[in-house]
C-alpha cells in the first residue's frame, strides 16, 4: 500500500474511510477526560507538511497501547481513516504503529518527493539571484549569511502560524518574494535591485531563532530570545554582525573606502529594510517605509503570504456551497473557487 503524507490522507479521506499508511512524528500523546469522566487520548502527529491529531477512546483496541508511544518518536501508522464531522479533521479507528528505523526517520523529516525538490530548487534560486547582486558589500553579505546559516534557514518555518508555518517555509517564502522583487525592478526601474533582493533575504533572518524547527523534528520550540527581543531586532543583529566581519578583512575594507554610495548608507538602508518591511507601526515595525525599496519590500512580503494563506485556505476549508468555502483566517471573509484560466477551447459555434 502506497504510504502517504498528512496532506495527501486529509485530501484522500472520505466520509466512509479508507485504508492507509502514512508516516509521521509523534508530537505528543497525552492522556485527558471527558466531561463525563472516560479517559481518553489526545495523539497529535506532524509531517513535513501538516498536522494531524487523532482522540483515541477507552473502548477502543487503540487505547491500550497508546501509554507506550513516545513523544518525539517517529511512527508507521496503519488503519482506517475517514474525514470527521466537520469536514476537515481525521478519525481513525483500529490502526496499529510501528517504530520507523534511523533512514526511515530521515525520510519523513526530508518531505515528499515534490517538497524536497521545491525547496531545493528554491534554495537554488536563492544563491543564484543573491550572487547577481552588482553591489560587492550586499553580495559578500549575502554570500557570507548563507555560507552560515543556510541550512538552519533550510529548517525554518515564515511563520508559526499563517503561511508558510513548515520546515523549509522560510526558504519557499524568501525565493518567491525575490522572484517577485526581480519582476517588480523591471516594472520599477527607479528600484535599487541589488538592495531589495539582499531585503527580500534578510528580512525575516530574525526568525531562524524564532520559527527554526528542531533539528530532527517536527516541533518549533519557543525561546526567551525570541520572546524577549522578536525577529526584526534579531535580523537587524545578525546584520551587523555579519557586516562588521566582512569590515575585519583589511583588503575589503580597503576596496570599499571609495565605492559609492558609502558602505555606512548601504547598511543603514538594508537595515531600514529590515526595520520598516511590516509597513505599520501597530504591526510590529519600529519605522515605516521611508524609501521605496522599503515600501517595495512590504508589499511583496504581504503578498507572497496572502497568496500562500489562499492556496493551504482552498486544501483545508469546508465547503459551504458550489465554490464557496468557510473563512480561513487571517483571510477577510469566506473562500470562494478562483475563476480558472481561459484556455482557448472549446466547441466551435454552431453554423446553424
């Protein structure tokens, strides 16, 4: 039997139910009472792509062993599973684990096939529109942060929530954006292109300590530094420390003494990038847009994520009538089906 992802067994599972293996990680597996005082099981699991949460009843043969799985392990799961009332959870019944083995594990926390070559391809856009910047300050920094932090990055989720909110998000959410930011330099030619793709990179660095998935998991934990200081201050850290080892090589130092503009306005902007890209104040930025890479770099942020928060909105929401679906938030009102290209075809008209 073909072993499925999370994602594919929400989509493949009817109202009747189904035979299925998937494969997961155990996030946690905690014992709770009804309002009439039965036991019963809360088993939440994770995949690359989703979550699932199964409630295992005392009646039932599952409950037994259910004492014995282990959070953070990693699990073979197989059984009948059908869609739940309200049309987007999963209920199994009669479903047994098995423990998967070191390359199994590795397996599940790579992804799907299609998953892993997305965001290899992503990444890949990464290094080659970064190497491209013109500017030699903004492309060694660039150069220097993924050297570092790339395969942290390559574990990060956009968001805890929202969009984007999975392991390697981050790296789907940057190469979009300066797909975007290249297309909207064209239109724009007033742009600094160089500038607003090194933004699209750093603006959200911050959240490789607030949104990195464990290292082998599933799980993104919370941290004091993330808690106490937040992604835009911590991007705007990581910049300057990144910048002030490049100024320690004496022979880049020299070659940039008389490059213009200045270094000092080079970073001051990007950082300005980085301070200004959620646009409002009461949205968490210290400053507003204040040139138009800024503005740019906003803009094109809210919109890779409103794009991706329709597109998982369309695989989750319930349908309320023909092509029109429950609200997902933070979307504004309900989902309706989006109006499909036009192709060209069709029936000739009738001579007739």
């Amino acid at each position: 039997m073909e072993i499925l992802s999370l994602r594919e067994l929400k989509q493949q599972a009817g109202s009747v139910g189904m035979q299925a293996v998937w494969r997961a990680q155990l996030e946690k597996c905690r014992q709770k009472m009804t309002k009439t005082g039965n036991p019963f099981y809360e088993v939440a699991f994770a995949d690359a792509e989703e979550n699932l949460v199964l409630r295992v009843w005392n009646n039932t043969p599952m409950f037994a062993f259910c004492s014995e799985l282990r959070d953070r392990s990693f699990y073979e799961v197989t059984g009948e599973f059908s869609l739940g009332n309200d049309g987007r959870s999963v209920d199994g019944k009669n479903w047994t684990v098995r423990a998967l083995s070191d390359d199994e594990t590795a397996a599940v926390l790579a992804g799907s096939s299609e998953l892993r070559e997305k965001q290899g391809a992503d990444f890949a856009y990464i290094e080659s529109a970064t190497g491209a910047i013109s500017d030699p300050r903004l492309n060694r920094l660039c150069a220097s942060f993924l050297s570092q932090y790339g395969e942290r990055m390559k574990r990060t989720g956009a968001a805890r929530d929202y969009h984007h909110a999975r392991r390697g998000g981050l790296v789907e959410h940057v190469a979009q954006m300066m797909r975007t930011a290249v297309k909207v330099c064209e239109a724009y030619p007033m742009l600094n292109c160089d500038l607003l793709v090194s933004g699209v990179l750093f603006h959200d660095v911050g959240k490789l300590w607030e949104n990195a998935y464990a290292a082998k998991g599933f799980t993104m934990p919370f941290t004091e530094i993330s808690e106490l200081i937040g992604h835009i201050p911590l991007g705007m850290e990581i910049v300057n420390k990144l910048w002030r080892e490049l100024q320690n090589d004496d022979v880049l130092l020299k070659e940039w003494s008389t490059l213009e503009p200045t270094s000092d306005r080079v970073r001051l902007h990007l950082l300005h990038l980085i301070a200004s890209h959620h646009g409002e104040l009461e949205f968490g930025s210290p400053v507003v847009p204040k040139t138009p890479e800024a503005q740019a770099l906003h803009y094109i942020d809210n919109l890779d994520a409103k794009m991706e928060m329709f597109d998982r909105g369309y695989q989750i929401a319930g349908e309320l009538a023909d092509n029109v679906y429950e609200r997902v938030r933070p979307l504004p009102g309900r989902l309706v089906d989006p109006l499909q290209k036009f192709d060209g075809g069709g029936s000739p008209p009738s001579e007739e």
